[in-house]
C-alpha cells in the first residue's frame, strides 16, 4: 500500500486526539499532517 494513504477506523482514531482525524497537529511523516485543513469526527 502507498505510504501516503491511510485507511483505519474513524471513531477509534478520532478517540486518540480528542476527535482530530487530520490536521497540522499530526507527526509530519504522518498522512493525516496537514497544514491546509483539519477534519475533526464526532457522534451525534
């Protein structure tokens, strides 16, 4: 698999960082770092 794409589960990954799935705050080697956009999960 490309090392730039990232598959996993959203609720247990958004558990870890306050439900931050991707955004500047992530490892730069991480392809969820971005400095463009952040994509935060929640349940309603």
């Amino acid at each position: 698999m490309n090392d730039s794409v990232y598959v996993g589960n959203a609720g247990k990954d958004a558990a870890l960082d306050r439900g931050w799935l991707l955004g500047h705050f992530k490892d730069v080697g991480d392809p969820r770092h971005s400095e463009a956009v952040e994509i935060k999960w929640g349940v309603h």
